[in-house]
C-alpha cells in the first residue's frame, strides 16, 4: 500500500490512524521540515524520521507508542547514589545546539546518524522560536550528556538523547522529569520503546490511547520560550518541588 506524497503547502496530514502496519507507522512522506509543519505533527501524534539519502521527509505514527509521566522514572539506587555523590548538574536550555550535535554524533559501530544536517537545523530553529528545549548533563564543566525534545501543552516529545559517560543520559532525563512533574506537565513521549527506555520505567500504549491524551493537550498552556528554574536555582539536581 503506498503512503501519500505531501506537497509544501499547505501543511497537513492524513489521520494517523492510516499508517502503515509495515513498517509500523510510516504514515506519509513529503512536506517540510518548518515550525508549522513540525508543530502540527507533533500536535497529532506525528513525528519526523528519515536518512540522509531519502528523498523525502518521512513522517511516523506507530501503533503503540512509548510513554512515561513526569515523577515516575525508575531510579535505581546506584543512579540515586551517582545523581547524588557524583558532581553531575544538569540545567536546561543551556546548550542546545551541543547536544544536538552530540546525539548527531555516530554510536557503537554504526558509521551513520539519522539526524540529518537538515533534521538538525530545523530543531535549532524550533528552539530559537521557543518550542524544543534541551536538557545538559556537565561534570566539572564538559557537557557529557543530555537530551532534546519539543514542549506542547503539557506534553513534552522527546527526540533523542545522547551520552559519553555511563549513566550521564539517564541523569539529564531525570532534571527532565523532575521539572516537568512540577509544572504540572501530563507526559513525556519517548516514540518507540527500546530496552534503555524500558530500564527507566518508559511503558508502551497503543497509539489509540496516546492520540486520546493529545485530544485533551491544552495547546494555549504551551510554555514558548527559553526555560528557566523559576526559583533561580542552576542544577535540576538540586530542584525539589
């Protein structure tokens, strides 16, 4: 079954619930990878994800979708003890474009990344017009960790994360939920489920369920703009409720 060819404008795409079983939710390809086009995938439950050698923009709503609510990681007591005794700190929106870079980077044997020069450019604008925020894991200055995504409503999507020392993306996705369980967001969505996603209390639901919570995602509510501890503190480790 072929999957519809998008034109740039106008922005718009079919219901998710026509994608494809195989491969698991391929729903369309084409349109543009801009604010709008971007916002409203996301809105729907849509995200982006091709190579660099596709022709076009591929766009993704797979039947079940990996999920967590803000304060419900699972944190094992040797992650207690290293977000603790281990001189990490972890802020937001500090250093976007790094950790981009740094999930960009090559891992293990592959010799490739999925985020494109093109994938990674329209993220940073996203983040400069106030819609996708990172999270910096540091230690004794050296960004070694983090993670990047884009807030909408009381929704966060998570991109992707990336880390050079054991445990430093697991600690930026903790500042991650702790800050967001304090403002009150309803879910934090991690795409497609892997065993590193499982080992931090990640769950699957179906895309029906998942599409229900966007339903009733207040947009109006959408925090645009650089974040900040509202208290003034500089280290989410240190940020309680």
């Amino acid at each position: 079954m072929a999957i519809p060819l998008l034109p740039p404008s106008p922005v718009g795409f079919p219901s998710p619930t026509q994608a494809l079983e195989q491969p698991d939710g391929l729903l369309a390809a084409g349109g543009l990878l801009s604010r709008d086009w971007l916002l409203e995938a996301y809105a729907r439950g849509i995200f982006p994800w091709f190579d660099a050698e596709d022709e076009h923009i591929f766009w993704w709503s797979p039947s079940s979708r990996a999920v967590i609510q803000p304060g419900q990681m699972r944190v094992t007591k040797s992650l207690r003890k290293r977000i603790r005794n281990s001189g990490f700190t972890v802020t937001v929106d500090q250093a976007f474009e790094s950790v981009v870079e740094g999930c960009q980077a090559p891992r293990g044997m592959a010799s490739g990344t999925w985020i494109t020069e093109e994938m990674s450019a329209a993220y940073v604008q996203l983040h400069q017009q106030g819609f996708a925020h990172s999270f910096e894991t540091w230690l004794e200055g050296e960004l070694v960790g983090g993670l990047y995504g884009v807030s909408l409503g009381r929704l966060f999507f998570g991109e992707s994360m990336f880390s050079t020392l054991p445990d430093a993306s697991k600690i930026a996705f903790f500042g991650l939920q702790t800050l967001l369980q304090d403002w009150s967001f309803t879910l934090i969505d991690c795409q497609i489920m892997n065993p590193h996603l499982e080992s931090l209390g990640v769950a699957s639901i179906p895309r029906s369920d998942f599409l229900n919570v966007l339903e009733d995602n207040p947009l109006h509510l959408t925090r645009v703009g650089r974040w900040h501890l509202e208290d003034g503190a500089d280290n989410l480790l240190n940020y309680a409720r």
